[in-house]
C-alpha cells in the first residue's frame, strides 16, 4: 500500500488542506470516492467548511500516528489528548459531529457523541434545555402529558 | 453421509476441488467458477449453466469435462464447506491488495444484487450494505456489530459466517447468509476470499421500519444542513433554531448516535423537553438500542420476550422504577428426589438446574435436575448424564454462556473439594467433565460465586479445612482451551466470611455482601458491602460507603440487617436486590433492599413488593430466569425443604400468566 501519497482535500468554503492519503482515508467517505477513482484532484468536501476540516484533519493525523507508535502507552495519552480536542463551543461540537458523519469516522463520531451524551446525563429537563438552549415548545396539555409519562424518570 | 464421504476424498486427495453432486449437498466453488476478471465473462458463461442447472446430472458431466482442460489459476485447499442445493451466489475479492477488491462475481450475484459484474469489479463488497448506489455510508439497519467481526475475521485471516443485511441495487432489503473463507497458497499466506452468499427476503418493509422519521432525513441528501420541520404543530421560531446546536442534527444521528448512549431515565427525561425529541424517544427502535447498550445484548436478548407486551419503553421505565415488582407462587410438578438440603441451583436461560445437595444422614448426593420453565406444565426432572462429579454440598454452580453449567468446591464423601465440572445441557448426552485447571485454589464450602462476562468463573472466601475462613479470589476463565485458576491479587480483601453472595453489575464489577465474617476472634453476621472492578489493571476491593435513604413520609433508615446465607441478585440496570437470609433478631427476612452500586452515594433503598414472599428464611437458592423473574426455591420452612413450590419476585408486569411456549 503506497503511504507517501498525499491528497487535496478542499473545504467548503474553499480552502486547501494537504494531507497525507493515509490520513485521508480515515475517512471512509473519502477513502470509498479515492477507490472507486471518482475523488479527482482536490477532492471536494462540501458541507465541512476549513475551520472544522482543520481540525477534523488534526484529529485523524493523531490517530493515524499513534497507531503507528511503537509503544502502547500512548493509549492513556490518546486519551487525554481525545478529552482535551473536544474542549470546544457547542456550535463547533456540533458542527464536528456533522463532518465526522458526512466524512464517516466512526472514532470521531463516538467521541464527539460520547460527548454530548455526557452533557446530557443527570440534569432534568429544564437543565438539559438551558445547556442546549432548546425551546420547549410543548403546548400545556402536552406538558402534562409529557409529565404523567415521565414523572418516573425523575423520582 | 454421502456429503462427508465426498469431503472426505475431497480432503484427502489433495487435489483441487471439482463440482459435483452429491445427495443434498455439493462442493462449491468449483474450480471453473474462479478466474481472474479478465476472463470473468467466459467463466460465467461456461461455470454457471453447469450449476444452475440445479440437481440433474448434467453438472457432473460439465464438472468432470471443465476438470480435465482447466489450468490452475488458484491453488485452493480442498476442504471447504458444503451447501444446499440452491442457487448459491458468490463472489472472490483479492487479498492482497488493498481493501479486498472483487475480481469475481456469478451470474447468481448478479441477479439476486441487481449489480453486473461490470460495475462491482475492483470494488470492495460493502457496497451491499449501501441502501442505493449514491448512498454514502451503509443502512443505519445494517448491524454495526457484524460488520466489525467481519472486518476482524479478515484482518485475522478466519472464516466468518453470519447474516447480514444487504440491498438490491434498486434499494430493495436482502438478508445476506454469509459465509467468508480465505483461501492460502503454499506458504500459508492469504490470497483471496470467497464469499458465499445466500439471499433472502428481508420482511421488512422499509416504509413501515420502526423509524420513518429517519428514513425521511436518510434520503434527504442535505440532511446535516436540513432545518427540522415537525409534521404536526407550529414551527419553532426560525431564530431558535439557529442557536440551538442540538436540533440542527438530522434524526439518524441524533437519535443512533446520542440518545442510544443515555441510560432508560436520562431518555425520559431528555424526552421531556421538546416535541422533537420527544417523538424520537418514543421509537421503539430507539429503545431497544437504549436498553442494550444500558444492560448488554445478552440481558437484552433475554428480555426480548417481555417486550412483546410491554414494548421496551415500558419494560425499561418498570425496570427502572421497580414498580411492578410483585411476588407470584408458582407450583410445579416432578420431584427432587431424595429429598435434600443445601444444593446449588442456577438458570440457564429458562431452566432451573440444581445439582447435589446433602440427603438424609448428611449423605452427599450428585444427581442434576432440570426444571423448564418454557413448558406448559413444568416440572422438575432428573438429568440422565454418564457420570456425575462426587456428590457435595455446600458447593456453587454457576451458568456460562447460557446452557453450560460449572459446579466448583463443596464437601463431599471424603472432605472438602476444590474441584471443577462442566456440563452442556444443550448436549444430546449431557455429560459432567472435569476441568483441570492448573493450581486450584484451597477446597471449601460455603463460598460464593459469580460468572463474569459470560465465561469467567470467579469464586471467593468460604470456609476451608479446620473450619478456616478464607478471604481470596479466584478467576477460571472457561474460555480459554486450557483454562487455568488465577488469584486475583488484592492489597487489602474484605475479611474472611462464608455464606455471602457475589453479584455482578457493569459488566465487570462484583458486590459482595453480607455472609458470617471474621470480627478478631469472633465470626460474626456482617451487613457491609465490597466492591471490586477485574477490568482494572490491578483490581482492589474497596468497602463500599453505604447511607440508608430515609424515605419520604418518615420511613425509618432502610439498611439492610447483617445476614448471611442470603438472596442477591443482579437486575438488568446493575442494581442488586437483596433479601432473606439468615439474621440475627427479629428482622423480617422477606423484607426486600435494593442497592445501586455505581451510584456517587450508594444508598440502600426498601422495595415494597405486594404479594405473598417466601416464608423461610435461609437455605434458599435464587435464579434468575429471562432477566425479569427471580425465583427462589428451597428453602426450610422447618418441617421440609420445598422444591415444588417457588416463589417468584416479578420485576415486569405479566399480562397474562399463562406459561404460553411462543413458536
């Protein structure tokens, strides 16, 4: 398998990135369209504009290289360094998970929703929708509907 | 028997593999079928009449005649698997470059899949798991967790089979049998795959899927960007839905992707704050994913049965909530015969099994019993096997991957044992077999045990020769091909007892609770609760801190009375139950507790189960059948021990009580 080939990869909103193919193809979108040689030169994400794509990119070549490191500690340091990469606005969050599923990178997508879900966990309702700043947009009768349903989920 | 005399010259010869006909069965992949794409086109033509053909002799003669003038493209090991004779679709991708591009497909690939030849070649078969050719990453309904074994098996070299699900090129839903085999050349090394196919409709109707709210965003291509607009009900202000990152995400990956991570509650509650996600967590789709991936496919799995009345939200918010928790007799019939005390019994799925016990005149037995409880009528009955491990009481048998069972240690004729045996009661002759497992640990009785991770035995404390107390842990893993007893080597164990109960929960965690106790020179009822995580790199028991949650309406403090010899079981949600036993004072042992170890401040909670509990209080043994009933049988009531009459703490409504045996 040739591992010096590099791609262009180009962001929405125009910008270049080249990367290292195997760092590309952690990308099965991207990896599928190089196979089946309908990718061309740069290669097009729409969708994913630079600012995620950089980081997107920053998150598989980590990847890609602690794969390849020798020693297994880095596992632990993988870790933290995960923890550390999804320290960022919700408005980016969000906008990670879309690329990881448009891009289908299943370890970002788990770590980024693994995320969120961690922001979920444990607040009531009128936390949840102040951390996500969700209307609720319920009408009265179905406020209490909602109630009676799921009163036992709050004791 | 034709089929493996037909193997047997197969692997004997040597030779390359030839189709031919055999009975029921023939070999596949013939060596005319496999050609390099090239010269794809004329081996279709030329191999397939011969196969489709079906079961007249006409194959044989073209077997035989393509025989004589083929070259040897591949070299194949002969051996391989055997198939009904129907038309069987397959396909050979090439090992050696990257991501196992096809260079190989039948004529019967070709029409069950809808893709030519033409447009596969060069491409890795996932393709199938695409819903259309412009899809960009496979069906949410293809199951993720087969698609990453298949990728291990390829990585490993193995064969894999399983099901999967496919679809036409025209997005029709096919179930692909599956099997893949790689195929070595002389130096061992892989050099292609074949895969065998068979298709079958898949009943699901993909208009009808559980989910049509993700299959309206799945075919919209804009779906990440795509404004969520609710069929029903006004549409939320234009400028919210702006700001709230959240519902910007499209269905599928809202509802897969996150909620199937919360727990049943944290669903509830985030069910509560808007209309959207409301009408997400109402899928039963979306609950089933909850509650496997909060209690584990193999609870899951068993709980299945249950869903069918309750549906899986309910299932989970009764789990949760215990609020159907209630207590049932049930009678049945057989006998146990001679009667006894101090057996051991498990459930293996939705069998009792009971084994040993100590007769009249403290007589050691080994006869195993089985009761189903899928069976109209069920009803105790002697398991005939070959030979029984030597009779024992006071010894623990443990269920492993769900219909073998491990009996370990006890007193038996001529002491203490520290012994292991098997049994598969899915044998045609079930037969007890001794484990050698290296070093075993001391012989005891009145220990506890646990199985962990579906295969791992793991055993602790008990009482030793000279009426020793012992305080150590043991791991089996039964998985291994040479199993071997390894301690689990703590800084600091609980003290020394016998007669606790270990549980599991989190998958990897133990509580030990209760059980007479070393207290300096005295032994003593202990009411503590100990905890250890075996998936840590060096596992510690740790007294686990326990407040007693005063209820409302002044409920006095609920923690449970010192015991040993008692009931605890783990609930799907990695709660334990405790009850019975036998306590000191004047303690009610039918009074149920319930414990959530993983809980910041672990607090013992009383459940109030309605209905008639079992009145003796010690010598029970519990199962717990299809994750949802816990049953507890024997018991001394003082005058006999009763094994036809069990009791049964139903966690989950039955509507109906009617031991009905689905088809």
């Amino acid at each position: 398998m040739a591992t010096s080939r590099k791609v262009t990869l180009l962001s929405s909103d125009g910008e270049s990135f080249e990367v290292e193919q195997s760092v590309a193809v952690e990308s099965i979108t991207i990896k599928d369209s190089i196979e089946e040689g309908s990718a061309g030169n740069p290669i097009p994400v729409p969708k994913v504009n630079s600012k995620i794509l950089a980081k997107v990119i920053e998150y598989c070549k980590k990847h890609v290289e602690s794969a390849k490191a020798e020693d297994r500690v880095d596992d632990e340091d993988l870790v933290a360094w995960d923890a550390d990469f999804v320290k960022v606005d919700q408005a980016t969050l969000f906008d990670l998970i879309r690329a990881a599923n448009f891009l289908n990178i299943k370890s970002l997508l788990d770590l980024t929703c693994q995320t969120v879900a961690d922001m979920i966990k444990g607040k009531t309702p009128e936390e949840k929708r102040k951390t996500f700043t969700i209307r609720n947009d319920f009408t009265p009768e179905e406020e209490e509907e909602v109630r009676r349903e799921n009163q036992w989920a709050f004791e | 028997m034709a089929a493996s005399k037909e193997e047997e010259e197969l692997k004997g010869s040597g030779k390359r593999l030839k189709c031919s006909v055999t009975g029921r069965y023939r070999a596949v992949v013939a060596e005319e079928d496999v050609r390099p794409c090239e010269e794809a086109e004329e081996g279709v033509a030329a191999g397939e009449d011969g196969e489709d053909d079906g079961d007249d002799g006409g194959d044989e003669q073209l077997g035989e005649e393509e025989e004589e003038e083929e070259d040897s493209e591949l070299p194949m090991k002969p051996g391989l698997f055997f198939y009904p004779l129907t038309p069987t679709s397959f396909v050979v991708s090439d090992a050696l470059e990257p991501d196992f591009p096809i260079i190989y497909v039948n004529t019967v690939f070709e029409s069950f899949t809808g893709y030519r030849a033409d447009e596969v070649l060069g491409r890795n078969c996932r393709f199938l798991q695409y819903r259309d050719p412009r899809a960009q990453r496979r069906h949410p309904l293809v199951d993720p967790v087969v698609v990453s074994e298949i990728r291990r098996c390829l990585e490993q070299g193995l064969e894999f089979q399983g099901e999967l699900l496919n679809f036409r090129k025209d997005g029709t839903p096919l179930v692909n049998r599956l099997k893949l085999a790689p195929i070595h050349d002389d130096d061992g090394i892989v050099t292609h795959v074949i895969g065998i196919q068979i298709f079958s409709e898949a009943k699901i109707d993909m208009n009808c899927i559980s989910y049509p709210v993700f299959k309206e965003t799945y075919n919209n291509e804009c779906e990440q960007m795509s404004v969520y607009t609710p069929k029903d009900g006004p549409l939320p202000f234009v400028q919210d839905q702006e700001m709230c990152g959240i519902l910007q995400l499209s269905d599928e990956v809202l509802a897969h992707n996150i909620l199937s991570r919360l727990t049943p509650r944290d669903v509830a509650s985030i069910g509560s704050v808007c209309r959207r996600i409301r009408h997400l967590t109402k899928n039963e789709h979306l609950r089933k994913m909850v509650c496997q991936n909060a209690w584990g496919r193999d609870v899951t799995g068993a709980l299945e049965r249950m869903t069918e009345k309750l549906g899986w939200g309910r299932l989970a918010r009764e789990l949760t909530t215990l609020e159907a928790v209630c207590w049932r007799k049930l009678t049945v019939g057989g006998a146990v015969e001679p009667s006894r005390c101090n057996f051991s019994a498990c459930a293996a799925g939705n069998r009792l099994v009971l084994f040993g016990g100590e007769g009249v005149n403290m007589q050691p037995m080994d006869d195993t019993f089985v009761l189903n409880l899928d069976a109209a009528n069920p009803e105790w009955r002697r398991v005939s096997v070959e030979s029984s491990p030597p009779g024992r009481w006071g010894h623990t048998l443990s269920c492993i991957n769900g219909s073998w069972l491990v009996v370990f240690g006890g007193c038996g004729r001529q002491g203490l044992l520290n012994d292991v045996f098997v049994l598969d009661l899915d044998a045609k002759q079930p037969t007890w077999t001794e484990v050698l497992g290296g070093t075993p640990p001391l012989p005891r009785s009145w220990h506890s045990s646990c199985t962990v991770e579906g295969s791992k035995l793991v055993v602790s404390g008990g009482c030793t020769d000279a009426g020793v107390l012992l305080s150590d842990t043991y791991l089996l893993d039964l998985t291994t091909d040479k199993p071997v007893w390894k301690e689990i080597p703590t800084s600091w164990a609980p003290p020394s007892r016998l007669g606790h109960s270990l549980s599991v929960y989190g998958r990897t965690k133990l509580l030990m609770f209760g059980g007479l106790a070393k207290s300096g020179h005295l032994r003593l009822r202990s009411g503590e609760a100990y905890t250890i995580d075996l998936d840590d790199e060096e596992p510690q028991w740790r007294l686990l801190e326990c407040s007693a949650l005063t209820g409302i309406g002044g409920q006095s403090a609920a923690v449970p009375p010192p015991r040993l010899d008692h009931v605890a079981v783990s609930m799907p949600c990695g709660r334990i139950l405790i009850f019975g036993g036998s306590i000191a004072g004047l303690h009610s042992p039918s009074q149920v507790f319930l414990l959530d170890p993983s809980e910041e401040k672990p607090s013992w909670r009383i459940l109030n189960a309605p209905g008639q509990p079992p009145k003796y209080a010690w010598g029970h043994s519990t199962c717990v059948v299809g994750g949802t009933r816990v049953l507890v049988l024997g018991g001394h009531t003082g005058e006999e021990w009763i094994l036809n009459e069990l009791h049964e703490l139903c966690l989950a409504s039955w509507q109906d009580m009617d031991a009905a045996s689905d088809e």
